[in-house]
C-alpha cells in the first residue's frame, strides 16, 4: 500500500496538478446538468472549507518542518509583507484617482473605494496554492499564503470596520467585526499557528517528516492530495453561464450605454487594476532586482504569479462591512476567468525558464 501511495505522489505534484483545474470545470458542469448547479454550489462552498482547514495547514506544516526557517526565509517573509502593503497602496491611490475622476461624491465614493480596496485581495491558498506543487518554490509559497491570510481575514475587515464605524449611526465596532464569520476570523491565527509550530519543532529538535517512518509517505500523500483537490475546487467554481456575449461587451466598455460611474464601470476599473497596473507596477519594481541577482528567481515567481491571481472569493464575506455586492461578484468571476489560464501558463513558464 506504502509503495503504490509513493508511486502516485509526483503525479500529483509539481505541473501534473495543473489540468485539474480543467478537470473540475468539466466534471462540474456535466454534474449540475444531472443535479442542478445551486446543489453543486453548496457543496463546494463545504468543501472549500474542509480544505482551508484540515489540509491546506497540514501542507504548509509539512513544508516547514522539512525547512531550517533561518536569515533568508525571514528576508522573504519582510519582502512579502512589504509587497503586500505595496499592492493595497496602489488600490487606495488608484480608487481615489478614478474616484475623483467620475466626479463620486458622499456615500457612493466611499462605497467605491471600499470596494476596489477589498478586491484587490488574491486567491493565494488555492490557485496560489498551486505553487506549493513545486518544490523550489514550496516554501516561499507557504509563506507569502500565511501572511496574505492575515491580510485578508484580519487586515483588510479590521481596516473596512474602521471605514464603516465612521459611515454608522451604531458606532460600536464589535457589532461589525462579527461580521465577518468566526471561522474565518480565526484562519489567519490557525494557519499561523500550524507553521510556528513546524518551524519550532525543527529548529529545537531537528526533526522532519522522516521522523514519521512507514508513515512518511502516508503524511506526504494526504498533504499533496491539497493542490489537486484545491484547482478542482477553482474549476469547480468557473460557471459556463459566465461566458454571456452581453457581459463581454460591458465589460470591455463596447456597450456605449454604460456610464463610466454605474456597476459595470467599476467592475471595468477594477479589472483593469487587477489585469494590467497591479502586475506591471510589481514587475516594474521587481524585475531589476531578478536582473542583478538581488532576489533569487524563486522569490520573483512566486510574487509575480501572486500578483497576477484573481480576485478572492472570500471577499464576498466582507459584505456586511459595506462593498458593493453586485461589482464583487462579478470582478471575482471575471478575474477567475481570464487570470487562471494567465497563472497556469506563468507557472509553467517560470517554472521551466527560470
């Protein structure tokens, strides 16, 4: 049993993980033609959790206590956090600007801003996920997905509470934190806690996943089953409806009867934040110091292919807080759409090349 679980390891590693994305938009929309989409949604959305919780951690866990967490991980971990805080100033500087410049005023320009702030959030832990496939590139991954996750379940709701509480008549901040749901509040600490502990258990008895024996390779297959079930889940959740000719059209800005301040005009903008400035003004700082050798490729990939993920789903948690419903799940549908085949063929290409 032992020997067939380590033969089916690196198929389900590295680039072989990717075609599972194709895999579960297929299987899915063959599925909801038998047991209806809604049925199929419902059960993803579970199973989204159960990866966040009890796989996803273990992955990151194992990758830790195979790593001497020392002066170069820390050096990631600050690049990380700085580039992090760099992708969510370009947001704030960009909502303004288009703000300012579609003459929005009162509640709808704070809604606005709001909202590009929020969706400036990635996917990291699945379609980033993906990166932690490839070994050189595991353990940065792990990290940038640990710390992405503060920002996104803590940060960015801590920051949209404070926005709020100044909107409100009910100035109480506990009643908006609760908005976002407890398990989500408590990921970030969750997954944190998982790597602390990895990283401590190595550095204070070195040991490392073949302390597990017979077990290794069991521990080592139910940590990789991760990344495939993770892109099944991101195909999974790509609708065939989606592609409609009309919301094509608006998107691009074809249908002249749009203005520029109604929902598809934010959802254009934000789209074009996530596409286009957010990754050339990363590539613009970053490529340099790939150039000169100043940070290893490894590090370059893996914030590069970060950077160019779509929009989080998770963001539609942060209703409550004041972002505009309509606009976020349509940007979180069409940056799925045009940014994951954008991702898998970067990874291949990085991956290869660099």
């Amino acid at each position: 049993m032992i020997e067939i679980l380590h033969d089916i390891i690196p198929y389900i590693s590295g680039l072989y993980t990717l075609p599972w994305i194709l895999i579960g938009f297929l299987l899915t929309a063959l599925l909801s033609k038998i047991t209806g989409r809604g049925k199929i949604d419902k059960i993803m959305k579970k199973i989204g959790l159960i990866l966040l919780y009890f796989f996803v951690p273990l992955l990151l866990f194992r990758i830790f206590l195979n790593t001497t967490f020392g002066e170069v991980e820390i050096k990631f971990a600050i690049v990380t956090s700085v580039i992090l805080l760099y992708l969510y100033v370009i947001a704030y500087v960009f909502a303004k600007r288009t703000a300012n410049k579609s003459n929005l005023k009162g509640s709808k320009r704070n809604l606005y801003l709001k909202t590009v702030l929020t969706n400036q959030g990635r996917s990291s832990a699945f379609i980033g996920g993906a990166l932690l496939a490839i070994e050189a590139w595991a353990v940065p991954a792990a990290i940038f997905i640990a710390l992405g996750g503060v920002v996104l379940f803590f940060l960015i709701p801590f920051i949209l509470s404070h926005m709020h509480k100044k909107e409100s008549d009910h100035p109480e901040i506990k009643e908006h934190i609760k908005a976002l749901p407890w398990y989500l509040r408590l990921y970030p600490w969750y997954l944190i806690i998982f790597a602390i502990a990895s990283v401590t258990l190595h550095a204070t008895t070195g040991i490392t996943t073949k302390a597990l024996g017979n077990y290794e390779t069991l521990f080592i297959f139910y940590t990789a089953l991760t990344i495939p079930a993770a892109l099944y889940y991101v195909g999974a959740g790509i609708h065939p409806s989606d592609f409609k000719k009309s919301e094509i059209k608006q998107l691009l800005g074809f249908d002249k009867k749009i203005k520029t301040s109604d929902h598809w005009g934010w959802v254009r903008k934000m789209f074009f934040l996530t596409i286009i400035i957010t990754p050339i003004c990363t590539l613009i700082i970053l490529t340099p110091f790939l150039i000169l050798n100043i940070i290893p490729s490894a590090w370059f990939s893996v914030i590069i292919i970060n950077v160019f993920l779509p929009v989080t789903s998770t963001n539609m948690f942060l209703l409550p807080y004041g972002i505009d419903r309509k606009s976020t799940a349509h940007i979180v549908t069409w940056t799925t759409l045009v940014c994951v085949p954008i991702v898998v063929a970067l990874i291949t290409l990085f991956a290869v090349y660099l």
